[in-house]
C-alpha cells in the first residue's frame, strides 16, 4: 500500500516549506519522481525532480522551487521561494515511486497555500533614498540660515550708518542753531558837522 500526506492549510508570506510525506508497506524505495502540481485541476506544474540520494534540478515554470528527499523519514520537501499573493491556492503533490519495482504513484488531497500581502516598502522600513533626502534637506536648511545670516548682518550695518549719518547731521544743525554768531556791523555813525559849533568863526 502507498499514499501521500500533506497539510490541510500553510499560510506563508513570500517563502513556504511544503511537506510531502508517503507511507509504503515496501521494505525500502531507493529512488521516487515528485511532481507539485498548482490548482485543483492541476493545470500548472509547479516543478518536477528525480530524487535518489539527492533530487535533480527542478524544472517548472514561473515558480522558483527547490526539493530535498529524505529517503530514511520518507518525505519530499518542496521550497518555494518569491511567493506573491495572486499564488494563493492548492498545491498537490505526486510520488511516483521508480525503483525498485514495481512502480506505483500517489497524489495527495492537497494542501491550501495562502500566501499573504507583503506591505508596501514604504510602510514596513525607511525607503532606500531617505538618507539622500535628509542630506538635501540639510543642505538646504544651512544654505537659507547663511542668507538670512547675511541679510541680518547687512540690516544690523545699514542701520548703524543710518544712526551715524543722522547723529552727524544733528551735530550740524545744532552747531548752526547755537554756535557763536557773527556780530553784523553797527549803521555807520554819521560825522559830525562841527561847523555849526563855530560861531565864534566870523
């Protein structure tokens, strides 16, 4: 008698480890083909491998799939690595049993694989360009402090010479207001005639 197991459900995110198990009443089976098949009708061949002592490479299609064979515990296990979320369905494994003889094969009912959304990168860490952001915005906050630096310093000295220029100017003003004023001339003094104060002149 032989047969397949597999677990009823595995819920994984982009990597899941299927376990293939078969039972035999045969003494010892040297050499096996399994088969994961994708769908319940098995329209998609998920990867096929020869396994004796070690399984071949696996060929499938859009899947990347890798498959150990431990012929003591009697278990295929299929890696499947880069899973995405439209991936969620039943996966059946076959055990073809190809030597000794004679051959026999078995599927398994099936084990429901949900594959669960990854977040968006954004959510789940810091994006890749974060750092050149930090940078940029850095640079960008030192440069605007260096002008405003500058304006203040060019508002501060137009204003100290605005203060200089008026002080000066009031200077003047209050010199001109009360400095020391020139004495304008006095009329000229009319001579006197002192031919009228000579009456004692015949």
């Amino acid at each position: 008698m032989f047969s397949v197991q597999q677990s009823p459900l595995l819920i994984a995110e982009n990597k899941a480890e299927l376990f293939c198990n078969y039972t035999s009443t045969r003494p010892n089976i040297e050499a096996v083909k399994a088969t994961l098949f994708k769908g319940a009708t098995r329209s998609v061949k998920v990867c096929s491998v020869n396994c004796n002592v070690t399984c071949s490479k696996p060929n499938g299609t859009e899947f990347s799939c890798q498959v150990k064979f431990n012929k003591t515990e009697k278990v295929v296990i299929f890696n499947l690595q880069n899973l995405h979320a439209n991936q969620t369905d039943i996966y059946i494994c076959k055990i073809e049993v190809i030597w000794q003889a004679p051959y026999e094969s078995h599927e398994s009912h099936g084990t429901v694989i949900h594959v669960k959304a990854t977040e968006p990168e954004s959510q789940s860490g810091p994006p890749k360009y974060s750092m050149a952001m930090i940078a940029a915005v850095g640079a960008l906050s030192f440069y605007n402090m260096l002008i405003t630096a500058a304006l203040l310093y060019c508002w501060f000295k137009n204003k100290k010479n605005r203060i200089i220029r008026n002080d000066y100017f009031n200077m003047i003003k209050w010199q001109e207001s009360n400095g020391p004023k020139k004495r304008h001339p006095p009329p000229a003094v009319l001579a006197r005639n002192y031919t009228a104060y000579r009456y004692w002149e015949p």
